[in-house]
C-alpha cells in the first residue's frame, strides 16, 4: 500500500475507529500519539463529512489563548483547576495558546472555561 492509500482509507474512519487505530497503533510500537490525536481528531468530520447525526463529543479540549488583562488572576484559576504549583501555571500561561484540559468532559470544560473567562482569560473548547 502507498502513502497515500493509507491515508485516504484513514480519512475514511469515523472518530471512534480512528481512536482504536490509534490506540492499537500505539500499543503495537510503545507509542505516544498524543498531540496528533488532538489534531486528527478535529480533522476527522471535515475530511470525513459523514459522521452520524445521533454521535456526540463526549471529550472536549481546554485552551488557553490568552491570559487578557489580568494575567496574576489567570495564573491563580489555572493554578487551582489543575493542582499545580504556581510557576508551572505561570509558565503556562505566559506560553498561551496552550491546552490546559483535554480529553475532559463537557461539564468539567464548560466550568473550567466559565472560570478562566470570569477573570479576562481568552479561553476556547474544542
């Protein structure tokens, strides 16, 4: 098989076909895949077009873009939500756009968003 039939059999998977490609492609090769699932999973249903109406997202990504105005306030609500020493959340936030959750779920996402942007935070879920 060429490269390119490899990856337009993948563009073929649903999300969740892909996540067990994955998963066995990783445990096969004692593998870590773990920033490109981030982005072949937000790129599966464009590539794809064709997922089932009635498939939700169950995980959900928190990123933060920017930390606004009221960087110190940030830096504290990141602190807090990911049990972390401050100059680990420091230096998160000062290398925004990072993800700060991923793979949560879309309460723990949508809390964590409303905290971060209650203090000025430019925060995304995808």
């Amino acid at each position: 098989m060429s490269k390119d039939e490899i990856l337009d059999a993948i563009s073929n998977l649903t999300v969740i076909e892909l996540k067990e490609l994955l998963d066995a492609f990783e445990e096969k090769f004692d593998v870590t895949a773990a920033a490109p699932v981030a982005v072949a999973a937000a790129g599966a249903p464009a590539a794809g077009g064709d997922a089932p109406a009635g498939e939700e997202q169950s995980e959900f990504d928190v990123i933060l873009n920017g930390a606004g105005a009221q960087k110190i306030q940030v830096v504290k609500v990141v602190k807090d939500l990911l049990g972390v020493g401050l100059k680990d959340a420091k230096d998160l936030v000062d290398g925004a756009p990072k993800p700060l959750l991923e793979k949560a779920s879309k309460e723990d996402a949508d809390a964590a968003k409303t905290k971060l942007e209650e203090v000025g935070a430019d925060v995304e879920v995808k």
